[in-house]
C-alpha cells in the first residue's frame, strides 16, 4: 500500500504536465491584457479553458483572417468570436444545438413574409 500511494505521488507532476500549454501567442496576449483588462484574464482564469491549459485568449481571437480581423500587435486578431469559432472544438454541442429550434430563430424571422410584413407595417417602411 504505501509503496502505491509513493508512486502515485511521484505521477503526479507528469499528470500535470500532460495538461498541455499555453501557446506564445496567448502569453503575449496576457502580458498586456492582464493590465488592460484584468476582469477579462480573471475570468479566463476561472475557466476549463484554462484548467486545460491550452485554450486562451489567441485559440479564440485570432485564425483565419475575416472581416472583423484587424493586425493588433503582430498577430491578426478578430474581436467577435461567434460560436462558429467554438463549433470545431465543440463538434457535439454543435451538432446539439443545430438540432434545436432556437437556432433557427433568426432564418424563422427573416425568411417568414408574415414576420416581414409585420416589421415593415410596425417601422412604417
Ligand atoms: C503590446 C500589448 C498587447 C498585446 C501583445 C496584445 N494586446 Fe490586445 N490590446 C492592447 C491594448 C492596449 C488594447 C486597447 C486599445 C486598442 O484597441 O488598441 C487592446 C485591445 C484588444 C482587443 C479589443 C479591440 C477593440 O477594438 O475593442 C482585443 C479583442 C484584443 N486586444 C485581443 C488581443 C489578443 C487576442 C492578443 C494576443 C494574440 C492581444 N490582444 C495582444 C494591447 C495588447
Ligand atoms: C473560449 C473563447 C474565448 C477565449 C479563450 C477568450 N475570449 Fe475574449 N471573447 C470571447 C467572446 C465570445 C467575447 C464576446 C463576444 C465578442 O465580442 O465577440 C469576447 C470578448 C473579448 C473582448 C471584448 C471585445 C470587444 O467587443 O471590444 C476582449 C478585449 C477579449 N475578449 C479579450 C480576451 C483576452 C485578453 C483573452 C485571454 C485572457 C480572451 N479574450 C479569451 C471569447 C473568448
Ligand atoms: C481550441 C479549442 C476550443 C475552443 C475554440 C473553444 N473551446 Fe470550450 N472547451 C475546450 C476544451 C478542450 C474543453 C474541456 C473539455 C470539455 O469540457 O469539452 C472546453 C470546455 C468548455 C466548457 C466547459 C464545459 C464543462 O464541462 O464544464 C464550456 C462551457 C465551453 N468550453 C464553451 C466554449 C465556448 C462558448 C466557446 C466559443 C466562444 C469555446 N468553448 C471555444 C476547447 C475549446
């Protein structure tokens, strides 16, 4: 017994490190951020996001270039992430949601010429 609970103790380090680590680019956007916004760092900082420890500020800002992307300190950052940026981490909530009828509020609204009328008649244009 004792012998297994010393190398139980002696695995733990190496269960730690196998949690991944943050990439430099997150560090970089801490470096700054952590003055600028520490709510925003504090929050991360309770998150499983960061328990895992590999998924930070660049894993969700920054990737394929779009419209909303602007070059911000050396790495092209986009300000809006929309769960399109959490589907491909997230394929099973996404697949869940898709499946549910909130999520197909705003086409219902839209493409509805009831809906449209109704918008049009309320804001007289
Ligand atoms: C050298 C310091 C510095 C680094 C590095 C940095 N930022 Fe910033 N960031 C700022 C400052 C200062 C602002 C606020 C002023 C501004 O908009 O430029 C800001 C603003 C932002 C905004 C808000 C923009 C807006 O218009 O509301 C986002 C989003 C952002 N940073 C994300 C990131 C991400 C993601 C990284 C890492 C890839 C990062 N930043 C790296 C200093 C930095
Ligand atoms: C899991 C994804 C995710 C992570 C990780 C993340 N963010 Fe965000 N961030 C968002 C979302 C979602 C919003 C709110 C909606 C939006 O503005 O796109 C947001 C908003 C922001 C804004 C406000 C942008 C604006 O509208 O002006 C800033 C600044 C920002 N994040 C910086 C950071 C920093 C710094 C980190 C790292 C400590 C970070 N974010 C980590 C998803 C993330
Ligand atoms: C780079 C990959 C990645 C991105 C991008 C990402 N996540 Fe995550 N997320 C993870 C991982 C890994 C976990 C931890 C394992 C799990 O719970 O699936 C996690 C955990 C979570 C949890 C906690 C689940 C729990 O069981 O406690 C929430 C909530 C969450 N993510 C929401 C989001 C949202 C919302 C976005 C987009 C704004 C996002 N994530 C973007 C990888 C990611």
């Amino acid at each position: 017994m004792k012998i297994l609970i010393f190398l139980l103790i002696l695995l733990v380090p190496f269960c730690i490190e196998a949690k991944g680590t943050l990439s430099e680019a997150t560090k970089a956007c801490i470096e700054c951020h952590e003055i600028i916004n520490p709510g925003i760092v504090n929050d991360w900082k309770k998150s499983k996001h960061y328990e895992i420890g590999s998924i930070g500020c660049a894993e969700c800002h920054t990737g394929k270039e779009r419209p909303d992307s602007f070059p911000h300190n050396g790495y092209m950052v986009h300000k809006v992430v929309s769960p399109k940026d959490c589907a491909p981490c997230h394929t099973v909530e996404a697949k869940e949601y898709e499946n549910n009828i909130m999520s197909h509020a705003y086409e219902n609204l839209m493409y509805n010429s009831l809906f449209k009328d109704l918008a049009r008649t309320v804001n007289h244009f």
